[in-house]
C-alpha cells in the first residue's frame, strides 16, 4: 500500500496535489515574480529617500546661492552705466589722439603712429 500525507487517497509522490498552482505553471511562475518585486521594493525605497535627500541639500545650496547672485548681478547692472559713461568721456580723446600721433596712410589711424601693413601689400624685396 502506497503511504499518504493528508489521508486516505493522496500519495505521497504527486506535486500536482501538493502545489495548488500545479494546473497553472505560468500562474505559479508571475506569482513568484511578483514576490521577488515585492522584495525589492525595501531597497530601491531607501535608494529613492537617500536620492531625494541629496536632492533635497542641493536645492538647499541653491536657495542660498540664488539671492547672492542676484545680488552681484544687482552690482553689476548698476555699474554698467558708468563704465559707459567712462568710455563715452575717453572716446573723443582717443579719436584726437590717433589723430595726432599719426595715421597709416590707409586710413587707419593708431595711437602709436604705427601703420599695420596694407592688406594685400608686396613685400618690399624680392628673393
């Protein structure tokens, strides 16, 4: 006579009876995969918290940034008028003084009085 785990009629040696997914492997098999997710789901939660922490000092760093910066930019509009009131005070005496030290016979003129060669020019000597 053939042993029996649960009573009268049920061998031992049947997966089928004792795997109630037995009849549907592809069932037993998603329901596996969906533990394994479930499993993991710990893990990649604490991922996502460190992430979001990181994320969350950065934006911190930035909220500190932002207003310092807008503050030199702040500087930085203000002066810009002046540095063209300075440059409109030092053109009329950079155009006189090229003037007078001397031009380059092109009809460019340099503070130095020296001329940059024309465009297209021969050397001066031969090989």
């Amino acid at each position: 006579m053939i042993g029996t785990a649960f009573g009268i009629g049920t061998p031992l040696g049947n997966p089928q009876q004792l795997n109630p997914y037995g009849q549907n492997p592809n069932l037993s098999q998603t329901l596996q995969q969906a533990v394994q997710v479930l499993q993991s789901l710990p893990q990649q939660l604490q991922q996502l918290q460190q992430l979001q922490y990181v994320q969350h000092q950065q934006l911190q760093q930035l909220l500190q940034t932002i207003p310092v910066q807008l503050g030199q930019l702040q500087q930085l509009i203000q002066f810009v008028p002046y540095q063209i009131q300075q440059l409109q005070q030092a053109a009329p005496f950079q155009q006189s003084f090229g003037q007078i030290a001397g031009t380059s016979g092109h009809g460019i003129s340099t503070p130095w009085g020296i001329a940059p060669p024309a465009i297209g020019a021969q050397p001066s000597h031969v090989m």
